[in-house]
C-alpha cells in the first residue's frame, strides 16, 4: 500500500496517516489512524512534527492544498490541555496493556498445565483406568467450580504448542466450550456439569483403536474408511463399559452423551440406530460443539474455517442438525467474532480477536497490528474502552500480507480458555 509524506499543514479530518514517531513518542492510541476532527490536528502539530505519512487509499478526502496556510490555535492552553490528558490516558493505558498480558500468561500458564494433565490421563486409560477417571475428574471439577462461582469468565484464545497433540487440545476445547454453553442456558446442577464435561473430555477416546494414518487424513475418507471412523464412537462406550467392571462408577447418562456426540436433528449424523428425537439434552450440546470445534481445526489448517464463518455456516445453512436453542447459546456465548477471528477495524487496522468481553460481545479484545510496534508489546485495544472504534468485517488469513500475518499470527487451531479459580484450602 503507497503512502506519501505530507506537511502536517495539508492535513484534514478523513486522512489516513503514520506519525514517524515510536508508539511511546506520541500520546495516541496507534501510530496509524484516520483524523476524525480538528482537535486531532492541534494535537499532532503541538508534538512539534512538520511530515507525517499519508495513506491515498484508506482515506476518504486529500490532502489539503500545498499552499495552505495552517489555521491558528484558537486556543492553545486548551491544547496542551488536552494533550496531557491525553498522555496521562496513554500511560493508564499502558498499565492496564501490562496487566492484561499478565492476565494472558497467566491463563496460557493454567492451559498448558491442563493439556499436561490431560495427556497424561488420556495415557493412562489403559494401564491405570481406575486412577485416569480420577485424574478427569480432577480436570472437570476444577473447571466447573471456576463456572459455578458467581463470576463472569473471560474467554481466551489459546496458543497451542504442540499441533501433533490435536485429540488433547480437541477434548479440553470440547469440555470447556460444552460447560460454558450448558451454563449459558441455565444449566447448573453440578452433577449435570460434571457429567457433561467429563463425556467432552472422553468422547473421542475410541480413537485410540483407529489407524494412526486414518485419524490423520488430510482428504475425504473413502466410504470404508468413514464406516471405521465412525466406529470410534462405540469404541469408547465399550472402553467406559469395561472400566464399570472395575467398580469405577460410570452414570448411563455420561456413555448417553458420549454415544450421541455424532447424532444431528436431521438424521444426518451416526451412529444411524439412534433416533435424534431421543437424545439426551446434554448430548445436543455436546454435539454442537465437537462439529464447530471440527470446522475450526480441521486436519488441513487450510481448509479450517475461521470461527466467524463457523458459526456463520453453523446457523444460516446447517440450522436443521441443531437444537435451535443451544446453538443460538453457542453464538451468544461466543460472539460475532469469536477469539481467533482476524477483523479490519473502521480505522481500516487490522487486528486478531484475542478475548471476549461476555457483556458486549461486538465489542472484543483485539490485538492490532502496528509495525512500529515490537510484536512482544502489541497493542490489544479493548473495543468497549474505545467509544468510537468497531469491527468493520471479518477477514480470512490469505487476505492478510506476509508482514500482518507474522505478526498476527492466526492460529492453526483455536482453542479456547479462561482464568480457573484457585483450588480452595
């Protein structure tokens, strides 16, 4: 994109334009963004700065003429007034960015801990069943207090560390996306919680009896390999089964749910003896989730939807595989722009939705781009802080240029996590 230095004389509102200044030289939010008044340009001509950087295509008029003289300051103490104010806003600003990234490794810290807990249980099943159970429960439980406190969670994107462990990082977005949803419809027995979370977390053990290069395919399976697959599910009611032989107490509704993950309204799903009129309530939920998580991460990262489109397909074309009211929950939970959505803002910037604020879900934490700004220190603007910024639309990775998306970083898979609470003593 061309841009062209102007003197800040020929600046007027509607211009897209750069400070050439350090994003700590300059007491605006972004180093990038269009004037929106006249109080703008006072301000950037008290940094004492004679150019900045215009931008022809982002903005909505042209410079003004050459020769124009720049109007007076009709009053200057109410400039730098408002220039300290300005300053002082950044600088809280910055704060709470600090606080926030602390926040953000704190929850990520928690995650990875998590993700270790479930691979190793997940390795257990087999050789120690009896302790594996106990360990998931552990997992769940932690999970459901921190949703049965009277608090409001916020949802993180996650970063996953390890691509190849994609059935860990599957069952824990699928246990805390299906715990979040049930809370978001008024479910909260916690016995029904603790159920619930507990099939996300093993529905997908069968796979275990799969081929490796089966679960792995990048293409359509052929029509034997999708009866196989499909065979996954039964597979890991057998397994539960036999640990009920070993006194472990197994609650017919958890094999239910975990029976029914695949089954859709429209009959479309499998296994194809159950009659979708019939499933369990807490395996509708289930079953929605484990089909966005699928969309989302699919086995080639570039046939993945982004969530946005997800949740788009999801609710105008595949409405009829869904209860209507879990999957209008599943929106609502998590937004027009989930975390992991990249978004062009209405200053034209670009930006990655990292959080989501459950009280206004238009209004997300975004993580933006900005070139003057290390990556390690990224500005995240918290849309319901910023009166009058929005997201304009959604964007697809490939829509990005090289530099935005090493900077983004859109991630391969989207998994999704919030703050536990501290285990009581």
């Amino acid at each position: 994109m061309s841009r062209e230095s102007i003197p800040v004389r020929q600046l007027q509102p509607g211009l897209y334009i750069e400070l050439p200044l350090r994003w700590n030289e300059h007491p605006f939010l972004l180093g990038k963004f269009r004037i929106k008044d006249n109080q703008q340009i006072l301000l950037i001509r008290s940094l004492g700065l004679q150019e900045v950087w215009f931008y022809p295509e982002k903005s909505r008029v042209k410079p003004l003429a050459p020769e124009t003289e720049p109007a007076p300051d009709p009053d200057a103490g109410a400039t730098q007034q408002v220039l300290q104010q300005q300053w002082d806003e950044k600088k809280e600003q910055s704060r709470r960015l600090s606080q926030k990234r602390l926040e953000i490794q704190r929850v990520e810290k928690q995650y990875n801990e998590v993700i270790g807990e479930v691979k190793d249980l997940m390795g257990k099943m087999n050789s120690a069943p009896v302790q594996a159970m106990n360990e998931a429960t552990k997992v769940v439980g932690s999970i459901v207090a921190t949703l049965s406190a009277d608090q409001e969670v916020l949802v993180h994107l996650m970063n996953a560390n390890n691509l190849d462990d994609t059935l860990y990082y599957h069952v824990l977005n699928a246990s805390v996306l299906s715990l979040l949803v049930a809370r978001e419809i008024g479910v909260s027995d916690k016995e029904q919680l603790m159920t619930l979370g507990l099939a996300a977390l093993l529905h997908d053990m069968g796979h275990a009896k799969l081929p490796p290069q089966l679960l792995r395919k990048t293409v359509p399976l052929t029509k034997p390999e999708a009866d196989l697959y499909s065979r996954h599910v039964r597979f890991a009611t057998e397994m539960i089964n036999q640990y009920a032989k070993l006194k472990l107490t197994v609650k017919p509704t958890l094999l239910a749910i975990i029976d029914q993950h695949h089954v859709f309204l429209d009959r479309s799903g499998y296994p194809t003896d159950i009659d979708p009129a019939k499933m369990h309530p807490l395996s509708k939920i289930l079953a929605i989730v484990n089909y966005y998580d699928e969309l989302c991460n699919h086995n080639d990262p570039k046939q993945s939807l982004t969530p946005h489109e997800a949740l788009s397909l999801m609710f105008s074309k595949q409405a009829a595989k869904f209860d209507k009211q879990i999957l209008q929950a599943l929106v609502k939970m998590l937004g027009i722009y989930p975390p992991g959505t990249v978004v062009q803002l209405s200053d034209d910037s670009i930006g990655i939705v990292i959080y989501l604020n459950r009280k206004e879900l238009l209004k997300p934490g975004v993580l933006v781009y900005s070139p003057d700004i290390p990556k390690a220190e990224a500005v995240i603007v918290d849309l319901t802080a910023q009166g009058d910024l929005t997201i304009r639309k959604s964007l697809r990775s490939a829509q990005l240029s090289p530099e935005e998306f090493e900077y983004l970083n859109p991630r391969e898979r989207i998994s999704y996590f919030f703050a536990l609470k501290p285990e009581e003593k």
